[in-house]
C-alpha cells in the first residue's frame, strides 16, 4: 500500500496560494514621475496594509519624522526627484508603519527575494575550524565534484594568494563569481605532502532545502531550511517517501527556519495530514482577497508520532508549520519559543519593478490560534547545549627523540598530533619525512620552542598534548533537542507495541 503513495502525491493538485497582486502592466502601478510614485505606494499601504488607518497620512507623517520639508512644498516635490532621497524616504515610510512592510527598488529586490534555490560557485559547503576553512559537503555533479575536491579539504589558495588566515564569509565570496567564469583552488589533505590545485569553473549549484535521514531504530529525521519553490516540496516528497518505508516516527527540524512561501509551506504539510477536508490554513485579511482557507487533500501518509524542533530563529511559514503539526497531528514541539511573524506579505510590482511588500494578513492556527508577537511556545523547552570536544585516542610515543628519516611507531604518533592540531598534511606512515620535520618547525615557531632541523625532541610532542588537551575541552554545540526528540518517539513506539 505505501508503494501507492508516490502515484498518488503525483496526482495532487498543488495549492496556488493566490493573494492580490498589482502587475507591472497595470495602470494602477504606473506613474510619471517620483512624487507621483510616492502617492501611489501610499495609497497601497491605506489600501492594504492590514494594520494602517485609513485616517492617517503616511506621507506627511514621515516626512515629519525626516525632518523634510513639507509635502506639498516646491522643496519637497524637488528633493523626492532624487532617487537616493526618494528610496530613503520610502523606506521610511514603509517602516513608521508595519515592521514587516517594505518598500524595495528593483535591484534590492531582486538581491533580497528568491524562490531559486540556486548559487554561481564551484559547489562546496564550508565549515571554519580552529586551524582553517575546511569543505563540509560537496554537492553531487558540481563543478567541486568533477574535479574532485574532497570533504576535510582545507583551502589553502585560491587563483594562487594564500586564504588560510582569511575568514569563511571572504573565502566564500572569492569562491562565488559569475557563471562560467574558472577559479583556481589550492587544498591541504591528509596524506598529501604538498597542497593540491584544482582548477573549478562557476556554474549554477542547486541546494536542496530538505536533509533527511534515518536511523536504526526507526526514527526518521528531516530538516527543512527554508520554504522555497517547487523544488523543495519535490525534494521534501521524494525523501518522506523514502522515509515512510523505513521509519515508524518522525522528527521535522525547523530550527533556523525563517520562512518562505505559503504555498510551499501548505503543500508539505498537506503531504502529512492523512485525512481529507482538514483545514490546513486560514489567512484573515484586510482585504477580502486575502481571506482564504486551504483544506487537505489526503495523501495517507500517516507516521505514528511527530516530533517538531523549533527554536528563536524559526519564523513566519516555519513556526506556522510547527503549529499545525502540533494542532493537527499532535506533535511534541520542543526546543525554545519561536520569533512570533504571524503575519504574511503580498508583493506588489510596480512599472519600473520596484516593488511595495505589504502586510496584507494574519495566519490562524486550528482553533482560531493566533501566534503573531506571541510565537510558538514549545511543549519542552531546550536551551542551545554545548559539551566538550574531546578528541579521537592517539598512539602513545616511547618519549625518545625522533631523527629525520627514522622509521618508528613514534614518527607515525608526532604525525597523529599535528595532523589533528592543523600543521600536518603527509602520509599516514612511520617515516619521519620532510613534511614532518617542516610540520613541527611550524608548531615550534607558533610556540616558542627551539626545533632542530634533524630531530623532534619528547619536548615538543608534549607540547602538542598539552594543546590537544586544550582543544580537547572547548565547547562544541550538542544536539540536545534531537536526543530528547529521538528518545521520546522510540519511548512512544514501545508504549504503542
């Protein structure tokens, strides 16, 4: 029966979350000159704007609390011509009166709003560590992959200036560029004595939203990042698919989540509501547009128990998700109380492409819940936990010198320490080669030690447990949430049998 699903999921409409919408092509949007283009973005908050007064002035008040001059002066109607003055002034105006209403020229909208979840780079994910950058995750038939950069790569260079003491928001920009454009990549890895070069041509890399896995007990994990275009609900059917055939539970991450598009929010959770006719999502606007009611399908998905996490970032569309899944699924929400956006926008186009983003409802959980400046309080909270790194067991050394060129179980244990410390990149073996001997160098400089260009002395290897065992105690966060969420399902899977 569960290989039906995936024929039936196919079959499902997909909800068009339809708002009112202002095209370009509309007369309403066209205006003449820049005070004109004002009046109109004025009329679209009095005319829309789910918290404004229509008894109020935006105009006049905001040109009060610029300190302008008055609106319908001949000083005023020059200085708004200025386009760095009007985008000033609007901006303003937007933002005296909603916090989540914005006015946007068309370059700074098209930067800031994207359903395309997509780059221009070479295809890597980034991590910084103690001693570097290093590639968390290369995604599958990029341009990283083809060319064969590895996970734990460290990056070293890049089109040939040394980057390793650089931090990982300008490594990523010089990484990114535009399409088709080549990048040279210089990486350290392990085993290899001397850094690697890869030359990476730019190209458009697809990131998925959805991270899913399972585990052996039947739990499944999935992790939306954002609620993006078509590609996340098909990303996000094709892996609770998988999921459904493995596990019996499911724990749904939203941690960090800022939102995204209703409508792609809609249809992931109408996958997991297995009944028809449920009322999925209700929008109370201004407007009469804007009152909707979205009701579910019934794909017959059905896991046993939910967990959902949440946390202080997961906002708008995700703490909306969570809500319902507590409402209609009972799930366990745990993690801190969410940033409390219960509101949504509608994006208005205007001629020239800028555009008015306006407040125009409020979303409603089951039961008529409203969770705007309140958030969504979780049934266990968990504070954000750290714990001690700690560090893999290391072969022990005799503590006797090790000469350049000596074969030994002590060469391969100074090899273990200042590979883990970020100073060596050779082979894994019991030579004492140059890579070493330029290794410790290193540290001792770093250090303050002397090291003599034939030996490493015990002195120094004691030094590099002395600072392991530094490292070793720095905080890293832990995933407490997910631990409590994974026993509770397995605690409820066992009451259930």
């Amino acid at each position: 029966m569960k290989k039906l699903i995936s024929v039936l999921l196919v079959a499902t409409i997909l909800f068009a979350v339809a708002l009112p919408f202002a095209s370009a092509a509309d007369d309403k949007t066209t205006f003449k000159n820049n005070y004109e283009k004002l009046e109109l973005l004025e009329q679209m908050l009095l005319d829309y704007g789910c918290f404004m007064d229509e008894s109020r002035a935006p105009i006049e008040e905001t040109a009060k609390a610029l300190d302008w001059p008055s609106p319908e002066s001949a000083e005023f109607r020059k200085k708004i011509e200025n386009n760095e003055y009007f985008d000033l002034f609007a901006k303003k105006m937007y933002a005296l009166n909603d916090e989540y209403s914005y006015y946007w020229s068309a370059e700074d909208y098209a930067e800031a709003y994207t359903l395309d979840d997509s780059f221009i780079g070479i295809g890597v994910e980034l991590y910084t560590r103690f001693d570097g950058v290093f590639v968390k995750k290369v995604f599958p038939g990029s341009s990283a992959d083809q060319q064969g950069l590895r996970t734990e790569d460290r990056i070293a260079f890049i089109d040939g200036k040394n980057v390793e003491g650089l931090a990982l928001s300008d490594i990523v920009s010089l990484l990114r560029g535009e399409m088709l454009t080549d990048v040279s990549v210089g990486v350290r890895r392990r085993g290899y004595e001397k850094p690697l070069t890869f030359r990476i041509t730019r190209a458009a890399v697809s990131v998925s939203n959805i991270t899913a896995s399972a585990n052996e007990n039947g739990v499944g994990y999935l992790k939306i990042s954002h609620f993006g275009g078509l590609g996340t609900y098909f990303d996000f059917v094709n892996e609770v698919l998988t999921l459904f055939e493995q596990c019996n539970s499911l724990v749904i991450d939203l941690r960090d989540n800022g939102g995204g598009d209703l409508g792609c929010m809609i249809n992931i959770l109408n996958v997991l509501v297995p009944d028809e006719n449920v009322l999925l999502c209700k929008t109370v606007g201004r407007v009469e547009d804007a009152n909707e009611e979205y009701y579910s399908t019934g794909n017959r998905i059905n896991f046993d128990n939910y967990c959902v996490l949440i946390n202080e970032n997961s906002a708008s569309a995700a703490e909306y998700f969570a809500g319902q899944m507590r409402e209609l699924l009972d799930a366990t929400v745990i993690g801190k109380t969410s940033y409390g956006k219960g509101v949504g926008q509608n994006h208005f186009a205007l001629a020239d492409q800028s555009y008015s983003v306006i407040t125009i409802l409020e979303l409603y959980l089951a039961g008529d819940k409203c969770y705007n400046g309140v958030g969504i309080v979780p049934d266990i909270e968990v504070e954000a936990m750290t714990k001690e790194r700690g560090v893999p067991d290391l072969p022990s050394y005799s503590g006797k010198t090790i000469w350049r060129y000596a074969v030994n179980r002590d060469v391969l244990a100074a090899k273990e320490r200042l590979s883990l410390l970020g100073y060596y990149y050779g082979s894994m073996d019991k030579l004492c080669n140059d890579a070493l001997m330029n290794a410790a160098k290193s540290f001792a400089t770093d250090h303050g030690l002397s090291c003599s260009a034939t030996k490493i002395t015990p002195a120094l290897l004691s030094a590099t447990d002395a600072e392991i065992a530094q490292y070793a105690k720095e905080p890293v966060e832990y995933d407490k949430a997910l631990e409590i969420a994974t026993d509770l399902l397995l605690e409820e899977a066992k009451v259930a049998a």
